[in-house]
C-alpha cells in the first residue's frame, strides 16, 4: 500500500542552524514527491517537487529510491521558515501525503 | 483572484444536522480534490474528481458523507447527521490535470460539530 511517514510530528531549530524534515515513503510504482508548505494562517502552498530538482526558499529535497526517502533540507534555518510542512506522493492520479512536520525556527 | 474559493470560511452545527460545504476551483482545472484536515491526522484524500465525475471516492469514510461537481467547475461536499468526529477543516484543491500538474489549495472551511 502507499504511504508516506514524517516521523517528526515537531521539529524545533534556532536561527542559522540547519534543518532537515524527513520524509520515508512506501510505492510499488515510479514515486513523484513534493513538499506543501502551510504557513500561519495561510493556504497550503507547493514548496517544490522531486521532479524539477529545484531549491526554493533555500530548501532542496533529494529523491533516494533505495531508501525511499525524500528528506527536505535547509543548510540555514531563518524564523520565517516556522510553519507545517508536508510531504506527499503522487499515487498516480492524487496526492497521499504524511501527517506533517511543524518546523519552529527559534530567534 | 484567481484562486480556490472555498465557503463558508467557518461553520458550526449541532449533531445531527446536514451540512454542505463548497468549493470553487481555478477556472480551467480539470482535477478537483477534497481531504480533510484534521490534528494529528494530517491531510486524509476523501474524493477525487475529474471534470464531473469522481474516479476515486475511497476516502469518503462512510455513507453520510457524498460529494458532486457540475459543469466541471463548482463541486459541493454534504456530510449528513453530523457527528462530533466530522470537525476538521475541509480542504479542496484543484490542478490543470490530474497527473503532472501541482494542486491549489483554498483556504479551507473549518468545521466545528457541537
């Protein structure tokens, strides 16, 4: 069955430290993942996806098949980063996504 | 804008009541989602719709709970003779397509079942 797991369910960093949420997944298939991001009382935002190899707001995500993981890293937290993300999985014709992390960026 | 709209914002019920919930996706997606969001749980897919009818309704977790989408554009969710489990935020989405485009939240209805 398809599944995606964030262990973290809170992730709390100071200013400047690095950061990195984990994401595990479980597909039979050839996996697409993203990150969704849900700032304060904001909508859920596309952070980025594995697809377009991409770094947004300094964040980068690499796919590894053989651990089936898509780990979501930022070399130097800044306090705007504070906000729930989620990780998902294109299964194929919608989204499946873990339970999310809070990231809390401490001043 | 040109966003996903979602109403009401906000709605409480008493137990036992109907509720409809609605969503308005960006014009000219074809893919329109509902999931629910809820502490703890995180994002549960209910339903998937492509144009006017829903490939995919596995999510919808029993009978009171059903959806429909007219003229590829409005979709409505009901949950019928709420329960105090049914409040969560109820999210709806949509994308271009459903294979290779990224989903457009709305903001959400938040639902509270007194």
């Amino acid at each position: 069955a398809q599944r995606v797991t964030q262990p973290e369910k809170l992730l709390s960093v100071f200013k400047g430290a690095p950061v990195e949420l984990k994401c595990n997944y479980s597909y039979s298939g050839s996996p697409e993942l993203f990150w969704y991001v849900q700032y304060s009382r904001q909508r859920l935002q596309l952070l980025l996806r594995h697809i377009s190899r991409e770094s947004i707001k300094g964040f980068t995500a690499d796919l590894n098949k053989g651990e089936t993981s898509f780990h979501l890293k930022k070399p130097f937290a800044q306090e705007e980063d504070s906000a729930m993300y989620y990780c998902a999985l294109r299964v194929p014709e919608k989204l499946v996504f873990g339970k999310g992390t809070k990231l809390t960026v401490n001043p | 804008g040109a966003g996903v709209s979602q109403s009401p914002s906000n709605k409480v019920t008493e137990k036992g009541k109907d509720v409809e919930l609605r969503c308005d996706p960006i014009s000219g997606h074809t893919a329109l989602y509902w999931y629910r969001q809820s502490l703890g749980q995180g994002l549960e897919f209910l339903i998937y719709f492509q144009g006017n009818s829903a490939p995919d309704k596995s999510g919808l977790p029993s009978d009171r709970f059903s959806a429909e989408r007219t003229g590829g554009s409005v979709s409505t969710l009901t949950i019928q003779r709420t329960q105090q489990e049914d409040s969560a935020v109820y999210l709806c989405a949509s994308s271009l397509g459903p294979y290779n485009s990224p989903l457009h939240f709305g903001n959400g209805t938040r639902l509270t079942v007194t």
